[in-house]
C-alpha cells in the first residue's frame, strides 16, 4: 500500500520508502524494480492483454504522466493498494475506505479503431470534443444554449429531483431550472449543440442524430443505471467533462444478469442511491465483471478530460458537484 502522508511527502508502505510527493518521482517508483519485487515481482495489468501502441518517447511521457496525475490529484487522504486478483495486479485507489476506484485504460492518441463497434473496452482521454464556451454558471448555460426560442431546435430533455419534467418552450424550461437552482433542488438537463467539434476518433459515419448535446446538472443528480440506445439499438457515448465531477460505475454488457449485479447492495430501481459507499464484496463483483469505478473529473490545472463507453456497456453517472458541465456525443 502507498499512501499520501502530507501535501509534501509520499510513503510506499510496499516498499517502505519516502519520496518527495512530486509525479515524475512516484511515477519512477512505481515503475522501478524495487516496487515490482516488493509486490511479489508481478506486472500491473488489467483484463485481456491490449494490443501494444507505438507511441513517440514524448506521446509515451505524457501518458504516463497523466495516469499518475489521474492517480495522485485526489488529495491528502488518497491511496493506492495493489490487489492481486487472478495473476495479475490491480491498482486500487482509494480516497477514503469505502470510496475505492478501479480506473479504465488511459489513451493518449485514441483512433477509431478504439471505437469500433467490436472493441469493447472503455478509455479515458485527454483528446476530447470541444464547444465554443463550455457554460461554467445555470445563467450562462441558460444564454448560450436554452435561448433558441421560436427557433426549431428540440426543447431540452430536463430532470428535476428526479422527476422528468414535459417541457413546453424554451422559455419553460429556463424558468424550470431556475427555480430549482433557487430553491436548491438538484437538476440535470440536456440540450443539442449542432458546433460540437468531435475529437478525430469520431467516426462521423456512425453519428447520431440529436445526440450532441451539452449536459448540464446541480447537485447530486443522475438517471440510474442504464445503456445509451438510440431506435432501441446500442449506441457507443463519449464524454468530455469541463465543470465538475462525476461518479462512475461502468458495467460490461452482460445481458439479463445485469438485473441481479448488485444484490443487497443497490438494484436499478431509479430509486436506489448510487453506492458512494460500496461495500468490499461489491467492489469485488465489479472487479470480477471487468467493470470500473472512478470519479471523472477536469484536471487540476482545468484540463478537460473525456471518457468513451462502448456499444451496450452499463453506466450510471451522478453529479457531485454544485455544477457540473459536460459535452457528450453517441455513434
């Protein structure tokens, strides 16, 4: 186990080392010979074995680097425990005992290839789909993206504690969202935006119709597990977050097994609360099904970061955030 000890010093209890809490050094202890024998001399990986890349030594350095601010933006309280499941090594990070993260893979230069409807793994990256000015307030989301009255664009999918509401005009849905903003009520709305510019592993051959939206959300509000469809089919979604952050729970298609995943511990009734809390043997579960559990976030410095879920996979995505702003896209 490693462990975050002060803003300054970082302890590998594996190891029993200090270093200075900087990522170029954690990075080269957790790659270094000591810490590999230390951990039983076994190689961290994940699942099936990926086709390796062939990055530039400068693309290579910067992935590195991004899993390792991925890994240590966290805070004072964060962890990292190695847990050995299988033959090989997974690394848990944990902010606090019962909010553990399993990461997907990181892709500094994802292709289409990545996103082919045969390639069923999640990523995340930071090649992402941008917009003109990602709205950072209700206020300038409401100017740049809820004001086409007497335009044809479709009125806003919006969900107000919970509850979807039937929004009849634009102006119906400012007024809907400002009330809940007012009154402290959590919201989540959707709206189409036609100048999205998708990152280049886009196949713009796959797209789908009404499903460029901006995302936007106050407080802890979600929709439940679910799969993106579009006409009852399985669509691929990626999204890239500006604002906020997210809690993700990922789940590989499985089929009807799905309904029985969470035992005591949740259901997909919309009733249910995300897990925040797992509990080890759901965490477990997740682990065994090739799933993932993390918070997806903008980096320290305010670099947004995007995540792609392939075709069928199972998500469930709660704000935890005051306000959170994402760009999302399906094929």
């Amino acid at each position: 186990n490693s462990l975050l000890k002060d803003e300054s010093t970082f302890l590998c209890e594996a190891c029993n080392i200090t270093m200075a809490n900087n990522p170029k050094t954690v990075k080269q202890h957790l790659k270094s010979l000591t810490h590999k024998k230390a951990l039983g001399g076994q190689k961290p990986g994940r699942g099936k074995k990926q086709k390796k890349r062939h990055l530039s030594s400068e693309e290579e350095e910067e992935e590195e680097e991004l899993e390792v601010i991925l890994r240590t933006q966290i805070g004072n309280n964060i962890k990292i425990s190695p847990l050995v499941h299988e033959g090989f090594i997974d690394d848990i990070f944990v902010r606090d005992p019962s909010r553990p993260s399993i990461l997907p893979r990181i892709i500094h230069s994802p292709t289409r290839r990545d996103t082919k409807p045969d390639q069923l793994i999640p990523f995340i990256t930071l090649d992402g789909a941008s917009i003109p000015e990602p709205p950072a307030s209700l206020e300038r989301a409401c100017e740049l993206y809820l004001s086409h009255d007497g335009q044809k664009e479709r009125v806003p999918n919006i969900d107000i504690n919970g509850v979807r509401l039937e929004i009849s005009s634009w102006k119906h849905a400012r007024a809907a969202l400002h009330e809940a903003d007012e009154n402290g009520v959590k919201f989540w709305a959707t709206s189409i935006v036609p100048d999205i510019e998708h990152p280049k592993w886009y196949d713009p051959k796959r797209f789908v119709p009404t499903y460029d939206q901006v995302i936007i959300a106050n407080g802890s509000a979600g929709i439940g597990l679910h799969i993106d469809t579009y006409k009852g089919k399985p669509v691929a979604t990626y999204l890239t977050i500006y604002h906020g952050m997210k809690h993700v729970l990922l789940l590989p298609p499985n089929g009807s097994e799905i309904n029985d995943f969470f035992g005591d511990d949740s259901s997909l009734s919309k009733t249910k609360p995300f897990p925040l809390h797992p509990s080890p043997e759901l965490i477990e579960r997740i682990k065994e099904a090739n799933g993932y559990y993390f918070d997806l976030a903008p980096l320290p410095d305010g670099t947004p970061l995007t995540m792609f879920m392939p075709l069928g996979w199972h998500h469930w995505i709660l704000s935890a955030s005051p306000w959170t702003c994402l760009v999302s896209a399906s094929m």
